[in-house]
C-alpha cells in the first residue's frame, strides 16, 4: 500500500497529453488551451475617450478657466482626425483626434457659445485638466504580440470575450480526453426503468461518471455494466481499447475476495499495475494500470463514495494533466468539530460549508458519514481533506476542502450561515 501523494505521482507520470485541435472560439468554451494565445493588435486598438466631453490638447495641463474654441464633433466609429491643436466634442469610445492627448468630462465645462445646429463651438473649463485624463490608450489592456492567453487555460466566457474583442476567430485547444466506464457486478440493474428482481441493485456509480465526466468537458465514449466474470470485463476493456480512449474507470472487483478478478484480468491483458491499495479513505483497494499502447485504467471499488473519491482525487488530476492544465489550487476553511482521523490513511469527508460571523468558511462533517451513503453526497458541498499525519484536530483548525466538482464554486450551494 502507498500513500496518496505518491500514487498520484505515479499516476500522473503517465498521463500522455492529447493532440491539439483547432476550434472556432464559438464552439470552444469548457475547451483547454493547447498553447498559448498571442494577441494580433493593441487592446485598445486607438486611444479613445473614456466618457463623453471635449478633448484637447494639453501640453501637460490646462489650467480651469481656460478657453477654447471647439472645431467639430467627433463619435465612435468616425474615421481619424487632425485636430490642428483646437478641442473636439468627443463621445464615449471615440478615437481622440490627432494631436490631442486628454478629455474634460462636459459636466466640467461652461458652454460659452454655439453654432446654428446646437453643436457646441466656444467652451471654458471648469477646474485643472492634465494630459491623459479620461484617456483609455492604446494597448492598455492588452500589447500587440504580448501573451493574452497563457496554454492550460481553460476557456469561459471571460476567455471568449476577450478572444472575440482581439479578433482571434479560432484557437488551438487540447482534445477532450476520451472516457470508457465499465460497472462490474450482477448484482447491477443499468436500465432505470425495470423493477429491481431480488437482490438487484440500480447501477449509480455508471451515471454519476457519466455526469461528472461531462461536467468537465469529457467525452463518455461508453458506459457499460458486465457481470462478475473476468471474461466480460475482459471484453469490455479490449472494446474500450479498440475505441481508442485515453483513460478506463471501472468499478468493483478490485478488492482481494474470491470475486475480484480485476488486477489479474489487467495483467493477463498486458497491462502494467502502476499501484493497487492506497492509503486513503475511503476507497483504500483503488487500482491503477496502463497499457503501453493505450489508455491508462483506474479500477476503483465498488462503494458509491469509494468511486466519488476516485473520481475527484485521482481521475480529474489525471485528467487535468491530459490537457495540460497545472494543479488546481487548494482551498481552506476551518473546522466547525473537533476531528479524530485514524493516523496513516488521508481522508475524505463529505462537508457542508458556511460562514461565520468574521466572514470565514467554515466546515462541518456532514452526519451518517458511512461510505455507502449517497444521500449526505448529494447534501454535502465539498469534500474536506485530512492529511495522514492530521492528528488530532481541535476545532478552528485550517484544513483542505474541495469541491464537489471541479471548478463548480461558490462552495456553499445551499444558502446555509452557521447553525442554520
């Protein structure tokens, strides 16, 4: 048996990243950056006025009561001006005519005279204006050729925002990895809609991958159930294989009773075992495995939140690393109980988290904490995290929490303050 962190390594030396595709920006939010994104022009592409009112030419600055003649008017999207050093009427987003390096909001101004069609043409400032107020300037967002987005990131519509304002019509993203899950028991109904016979049970550990994985922009190539035999799980890896995905889940037979084929169907398949029992709690008998010429195989057991776990703290790692995305960051808040975690196994907990009243997260051990359990999952909000040589842990003491599901923030789901 090893300790998480090192399975983890070990898991994670193999993860071989996927090839890189083109896709329009319209189509790629949830996608990975495969490299990093270099802008074609300035962010902004002219330097314009941050708010209606009159530019000038301020030489440094103008002093208030200062006038000035007005030469026209100028809007967003007009074509560049000279200005031959006289004020402009400028509008929200209009590029400042040549030559004129500030704005004076209008309220901040005294409109002295006017030409026939109202337009202003004689204005006197109000208070000291000095060069580069109320200017937004060329490349102040972004510099053209500057990195404005770096690869490993993981494209939102923040992302697509700014793509679509650099005119960056399409980007190279990391291909979706590619997911077979394969259900071993005989237990397991898979069709939802038949009546249980005796002592059937409804598959959840097949669709609650099948979610997960797509709630992180995975592609589920196959979801099957097969009985407890190694030939049908034998079959069912070499159709995984066949399909060319780039990691297998399974579920069950990965313990050491009469029938846990798995760890010898895997290696009779030609598979190499990276590790088999870790150091964790719960799902203590997770396997992993790789082909040399296909996927690798996280063979978890059989136990709802013995798969959740698997999923959370070894899959999505795994995954992230296929599409080049570094570590996600870890998250703290403090504990709400004391806690007492068997020293040499890593926990985790199924919380709920609040605040208190100095704004802090807190977290509390959601009750009836039996592995079995799928109800306290589905009320929890994070998984809190306790390392191996924790202690014990007083209350008030900073621990790790994550979330449920990768990038699915804010913690807190369910509107609870503390003692709620």
């Amino acid at each position: 048996m090893i300790g998480y962190l090192q399975a983890l390594q070990e898991l994670l030396v193999h993860a071989r990243r996927t090839d890189a595709e083109r896709v329009a920006i319209g189509l790629v939010s949830g996608r990975v950056l495969a490299e990093d994104v270099h802008s074609p022009i300035a962010l902004p592409s002219f330097d314009h006025a941050a708010m209606d009112g009159f530019a000038l030419a301020t030489n440094g600055r103008l002093d208030g009561g200062s006038e000035h003649e007005v030469a026209g008017s100028q809007a967003a999207g007009d074509a560049p001006r000279a200005s031959a050093g006289l004020a402009w009427e400028i509008m929200t987003g209009a590029r400042l005519p040549d030559g004129l390096d500030a704005v004076v909001p209008v309220e901040r101004t005294e409109l002295l005279a006017s030409r026939n069609d109202g337009a202003p043409s004689r204005i006197r400032l109000l208070d000291t204006l000095e060069a580069g107020a109320n200017v937004r300037y060329a490349g102040s967002d972004v510099r053209q050729d500057d990195v404005a987005l770096v690869a490993g990131t993981c494209v939102g519509p923040a992302q697509v925002m700014l793509l679509a304002s650099l005119g960056v019509y399409e980007v190279s993203v990391a291909r979706s990895p590619r997911v077979a899950i394969i259900c071993t028991g005989k237990e397991l109904q898979a069709d939802p809609t038949r009546p249980l016979a005796d002592s059937e049970i409804y598959n959840s550990n097949g669709p609650y991958l099948s979610a997960a994985l797509a709630g992180i922009g995975v592609r589920v190539v196959s979801c099957e159930t097969v009985d407890d035999t190694a030939v049908t799980y034998a079959d069912a890896v070499e159709r995984a294989r066949r399909a060319g995905v780039d990691l297998i889940i399974s579920t069950g037979a990965v313990s050491m009773g009469r029938y846990d084929f798995v760890p010898d169907t895997l290696r009779d398949l030609g598979s190499e075992l990276l590790f088999h029992k870790v150091a964790i709690r719960p799902g203590k008998p997770l396997l992993a495995a790789r082909f040399h010429d296909g996927p690798v195989v996280l063979a978890l057991p059989g136990t709802p939140m013995a798969v959740a776990v698997g999923f959370r703290f070894f899959a999505v790692p795994l995954l992230r690393a296929l599409q080049g995305q570094a570590a996600e960051p870890e998250f703290r808040a403090v504990l709400a109980d004391d806690q007492h975690p068997k020293p040499g196994l890593r926990h985790f907990l199924r919380a709920s988290l609040s605040q208190d009243a100095n704004g802090r997260w807190v977290t509390k051990v959601m009750s009836q904490p039996q592995p079995f359990r799928i109800r306290p999952f589905a009320e929890a909000d994070a998984w809190l995290v306790l390392v191996e040589d924790a202690g014990a842990l007083p209350a008030g003491t900073s621990v790790a929490v994550a979330s449920l599901q990768p990038g699915v923030w804010p913690w807190v789901t369910h509107s609870r303050s503390q003692g709620a």
